[in-house]
C-alpha cells in the first residue's frame, strides 16, 4: 500500500488527510504524522497502517480528556465517564489516564484541596457535602478522610455562630425557640453540618427554651386556677415578662401548648 497524499484539512490545520493508492483512509493528527514520519509514496504494510490508525486513536482520546481538564480540574473518575461517552475503547481509556497521570493532569490531592479552598470561601456548606462531592467525584478514601478533617479544622467559631444566628433569626418570631433550634439544627445538617459542629452554639438558646418552657408551665399551672382563655393568656404573658422572656418567643409557646386568644 502506498500513500499517495497527505494534505492538511480545511477545518482543523492540526490534523492531515492521508490517502492510500489513491483514496482517503484516514483523518491523523501532527503528532501521529510526526510520530511515523510519513511521506507521500511510502510504502505501508497493513501491520504499520492499523498501528498508525491505533496511535491516532489514542491521540484523538488525549485531545478530548485535555480539552475536557482546560475548563476545571477533574478526578480520574470524570475523565474516564467522559471518554466512555466518547465510546472510546477501554485500552485506549487506561492509556490516557496513564498520560494525563504522568504529566499532572490528574491530581486527586490537589483537587481536594481546591475543592475544599472554594467551598470554604464561596458556600456555606459543611464538612459532610463536601465529603459527599469527593466521594462521588471518585476519590480515594484515604484521601477524603484527611481533607475531611482539614475542611472541619476550617470551620471557624465566628463561621458557626453566624449561621447558627442566621438560621435562628430566621425562625424566631414564627414558632418557638425550642422549635426554631430543630429547625435550625435540621437546615444546618442539610448543608453539611453534624452536631458536633452545631450543638455548642446552639446551647444558649436551648438552654432559654427549656428556662421559657418551665416557667410557662409553672405560670400556667397556677394561673388557669383562677381563670381562663383571653384573662388567663394574658396573667402568663404578663409574669413570664417580668421573668425576662421576650413576647414573640413567649407568644410563639403558647401558641404550641395550645393557649391562644379566645
């Protein structure tokens, strides 16, 4: 078999025609044309044809997964998902991850920590979503458990109590304290947080509710035997004021024990 043209293709100046006895064969690339040192009337054997038609196989594979890594740094995982929808061959796959390997392409500890650094500044999320996206991103586990305790050595105290204080401003005033903490506590753990991180700046505040909680039911047990509905509403308001207790978290308990204007 002979090649009798090469030229360069109109829409990609990196890639070559290359024709054999007169007609087109394959589409190669610089690399591959490189590679083989091909020239117009060299003669091929069909062993040297599938061998150039295999390396441009592999370089077309490598093109695609490093076009894919320009837009973001990417796991193992996401390269080889990428390529399969490429309907690449599985040894041609394992070939480009040794590449994209052996010249940092892929680099698992780097992009946990670059993962980590833009939660942390760009999200209020917590340590458990960020294990969750590394985890499914197809890190190693050794790996996720080291920047998993990074990411919780991160969480700052002053990060804490302004969500804590967030999420509790948000709820108080529509329900009581001691609901506006498990609301509170349910959000933070849908963003990421475990008690552990939640719980210390919560205890003030649930500390308040259970003080709130107690003397209403001291202040209702003595006053409901005296009167009742719209009177006896107010005899509580009034005694748990005095005692310090704001009217919106006192309003709210006793709107869920069931006391409300008659």
């Amino acid at each position: 078999m002979k090649i009798t043209k090469i030229e360069v293709q109109k829409n990609n100046k990196d890639r070559f025609n290359l024709y054999i006895d007169g007609d087109f064969n394959m589409g190669i690339d610089s690399a591959t044309y490189v590679k083989f040192n091909l020239r117009k009337d060299d003669i091929l054997t069909e062993e040297k044809l599938k061998a150039i038609r295999e390396y441009d196989d592999y370089r077309r594979a490598i093109n695609s997964a490093v076009v894919y890594l320009s837009y973001k740094k990417r796991t193992e995982k996401e390269i080889r998902e990428h390529l399969k929808k490429g309907e690449i061959a599985e040894e041609v796959i394992q070939d480009v991850i040794k590449y994209c390997y052996d010249n940092r392409y892929i680099d698992h500890d780097d992009y946990a920590k670059s993962l980590m650094n833009t939660m942390l500044n760009t999200t209020d999320k917590g340590p458990d979503i960020y294990r969750q996206k590394l985890f499914e991103k197809g890190i190693e586990r050794p790996l996720i458990d080291q920047y998993y305790d990074l990411y919780t050595e991160e969480i700052t105290a002053e990060r804490m109590q302004k969500l804590v204080q967030k999420q509790l401003k948000r709820h108080q005033g529509k329900t009581s304290s001691h609901m506006a903490s498990q609301k509170t506590i349910q959000t933070l753990v849908q963003k990421g947080y475990n008690l552990n991180n939640i719980m210390p700046y919560l205890e003030n505040n649930i500390q308040d509710t259970e003080a709130l909680q107690k003397e209403l039911e001291k202040q209702v047990n003595k006053w409901s035997r005296k009167t009742t509905g719209f009177e006896l509403r107010t005899k509580v308001i009034t005694a748990l004021m005095r005692k310090g207790f704001k009217y919106d978290e006192i309003n709210a308990a006793l709107k869920e024990s069931g006391i409300e204007d008659e």
